[in-house]
C-alpha cells in the first residue's frame, strides 16, 4: 500500500464523538480558558486515537458515533488524595465539638483518629468494601475517573493488609482507575506507645515487603508532622519504600513546619500534600525536584485553621498545584471533587480555570499519571465526561448542581445509577 492509500483509507474506532467542545491543555495564562471549538474525538482500545477539529477529522469506522450537540466534553476529573476505605462514623465528635467541647479532650478519651482504627479492624473485609463502595461512587457519579485511595486506619500488618486488599478490590470492580498508597504512618497504634522508632521499623521490615510481595500499593506515604512522625523517621520510611520500588509522597506542613516537604523532595515524590506552612526555600526546592502541590481545602475549612497554602508562591516557583478531597472520617468528611475545587477558590484564591487543571491534568501528574491521564489528548486514556453546563466553570462556581450527562473510563461508557 502506497503511503497515500494508507492516509485515505478510514480509521478503525470504537467511539465517534462529533461537536463538542473542549477545553484545550496550553493556556495563554491561569485567567484564560483555551477552547477548541467544533471538536471531535475517538477512541480505540481505550484510548484516544484522534483529538482535533472536525475539520480535521479523517474517515472512520466506528461502532458507535455520538452527536455531541456542541456540549462541552472534560477529561475525567481525578481526586488525587483521599483516605475513602475507614470504619465507623465521628459525626458523634462532631456534634460534641459543636457543643463546646475540647479536641483534646475527645481525642484523651479514645476518640479521634484512634477511634477509626478500632472501628476499621473490627470489620471484615467485605464489610470495608461495602462502606468505601458506597463513598466512592457519589464521587464516581460527580465524574471521578481516577481516585488515589491511602491505608492507614489499620495500623497493624494484618489490617493495613486488608485496607489495601479493598483499595485493589475497587479499583477491579468498579469502573474507575485507584491508585493505592500505604500510608501505615499515618498515626503510632496504642500497641506501640511511646515506640514510635519500633513501629516504623516494623512497616519496613516486615510490612511494605508483604504489601509489595502482594502488589497492593504504588505509592508509601507519611504523615510528617509534631504529633506523628518526624522528618528523620519520614528519611527512614521512603529510603526503604524507594528501595523496593514504591514511589512516595507526603503529608506535609499541615498544621506546623516539620520539613516534610525537604524529605519528599529528597526523594523526588510525586507530591508534597497539604503544605499550609511551607516556606518559599521549601516551595523552590519543589520546583527543582518536580514535586506536585497538593492542596486539601476540606481539611482546612473542617478544622477551622487560618494558615493558607501560599499559592502565590506556588504559581511564581510554577509549581503544579493539584486539588483533592482529602475524604476522611475526621478532618475532611468531603465526598465531592467539584466542591473542593470551589473551596480552592473561595478559600484559597484559585481562579476556577487552575481549580480545573487541579482537579484534572495537575492531580493525574500528582498520581505519576501525566503521560496518560488527565487530558483530551493523542495517546491518553478515553477517560472524559460529556457535560450541558454553558461552561465549565460552572460546575466550579455552582456547588452540587452539575453532573455529567455521560461518562466513560478507559473508553468504556459507565452506568453509575
Ligand atoms: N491529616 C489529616 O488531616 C488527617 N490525616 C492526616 O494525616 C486526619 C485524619 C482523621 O482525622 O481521621
Ligand atoms: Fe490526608
């Protein structure tokens, strides 16, 4: 065949889609939103094989051609940090520190995070998988294709062990991508009081070598901070997580600076998570190690603090700044990406065209997802969402009043009734 015939002769598709809109990936500046108009798409095995102007569009053979009636077609959004698989419930602590009482003292008395420990071994696994399935699909229906999932309420082998086997469970069941990340130090478990230098050395001897034995996590993560772990023990944790193939991120400056964020960049982590209290030195060194921002306004906003993520800084380093839910039974009880992205920017001062990238292109690089998620583009997964808001920024600025009208992960249309 002649190199003519084979640009005449039609494309192989699985899925047409014809006029629609799309929001472009190079932007002019955070303020403008790139558009291409009269677009069309196609997908093949997954993934997109033709993104451009009809105009442009070769022939194809498709088994199935949508009219996109000049709707407006996103990539899946991507909730990049969220903590979705725990037992029990703290609205009960909620109601108490609505009453007055002290966080302290609640947490003196076995609540708080100690609390969701217990009520997350007492569950067998099937009874997990229940609870996180009904949490992640509310996100799901908002458009969610892709979800990091942490450990980290198990504190033990066998129950960080069985929070991980429900993170690969969704992820194989449900038609969404789940990124799972151990995050076994997250708090010291009572068994180890006043050991916490046994406890880390318990995860990184006998722990991550089982859950990498297994496959059940990508990422290993920390929380670094004056009441969990320190900056010397995150240094111990990743170097042996780097060494058996994990990739690692952080918890970090949540609520002090505890140079966190120096440790991740040290190991060029995918992301410095939280970051109220870092510095301009810590947010430069970001820049130079391709450290991702993530920024959690639920945490913030749940925890009533007053310290916010220095976003200017990150925009002037040009730092990538993701968004994400933080999903947690304590400080951040948000099951919605979109109302995080409006918190980004009612809180912190995102405009909602950053709330966007955020939540989609920023938060798949924040995953290690850049070359295959999070864009309309040649090559990328056909994770995308077909909209009939006006704009997107719509579903940024008015909360809970959007949904996609139709959703497709790996190219595969989902029905989420
Ligand atoms: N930072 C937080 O805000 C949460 N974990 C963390 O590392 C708290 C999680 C909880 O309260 O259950
Ligand atoms: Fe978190």
């Amino acid at each position: 065949m002649s190199n003519q015939d084979e640009i005449m002769a039609p494309l192989n598709a699985d899925v047409v889609i014809e006029n629609v809109r799309i929001v472009g990936s190079t932007a002019r500046s955070a303020k403008v939103w790139p558009v291409l108009e009269n677009a069309c798409v196609a997908w093949r095995n997954g993934q997109f094989i033709f993104v451009g102007p009809s105009a442009d569009a070769p022939t194809f053979t498709a088994k199935q051609v949508i009219d996109g009636q000049n709707q407006w077609l996103t990539p899946g959004l991507i909730d990049c940090h969220t903590h979705l698989v725990y037992g029990g419930s703290r609205a009960d602590e909620f109601e108490l520190l609505q009453m007055g009482e002290r966080y302290e003292d609640i947490a003196r008395a076995g609540g708080g995070i100690k609390k969701t420990v217990a009520a997350t071994r007492a569950l067998d696994e099937q009874t997990l998988f229940d609870s996180a399935r009904k949490r992640l699909l509310p996100l799901m229906r908002e458009g969610v294709t892709s979800v990091e999932i942490k450990s980290g309420y198990g504190l033990s082998i066998e129950s960080e062990l069985k929070m991980l086997r429900v993170i690969r469970r969704l992820n194989d069941e449900l038609p969404v991508t789940v990124s799972a990340t151990c995050l076994a130090a997250h708090a010291l478990p009572l068994e180890y009081a006043g050991r916490a230098d046994d406890y880390l050395d318990m995860i990184i001897n006998e722990l991550l070598p089982l859950v990498k034995a297994e496959n059940l996590a990508d990422s290993v993560d920390v929380f670094c901070e004056s009441i969990a772990f320190s900056a010397e023990q995150a240094t111990r944790l990743f170097a042996a997580a780097t060494a058996l193939g994990f990739k690692v991120k952080g918890h970090v400056e949540q609520l002090s600076n505890s140079q966190g964020t120096e440790v991740v960049c040290n190991f060029l982590g995918l992301s410095a998570d939280h970051v109220e209290y870092v510095t301009e030195t810590q947010v430069q060194r970001m820049a130079t190690s391709g450290v991702t921002a993530v920024i959690l306004p639920g945490a913030f906003y749940f925890l009533k603090e007053t310290q916010k993520p220095p976003i200017d800084l990150f925009r002037q380093h040009q730092v990538p700044m993701a968004i994400a839910t933080d999903l947690n039974p304590g400080s951040s009880p948000l099951g919605s990406i979109l109302m995080a992205a409006n918190f980004g920017c009612v809180l912190f001062g995102f405009t909602p065209y950053e709330a966007f990238n955020a939540v989609t292109k920023n938060a798949a690089r924040a995953l290690g997802f850049e070359n295959q998620k999070g864009r309309i583009a040649l090559g990328y997964d056909a994770d995308c969402l077909l909209w009939s808001f006006d704009h997107p920024r719509q579903a940024i600025h008015e909360i809970n009043l959007h949904q996609p009208v139709q959703s497709w992960h790996l190219g595969k249309e989902r029905d989420l009734i």
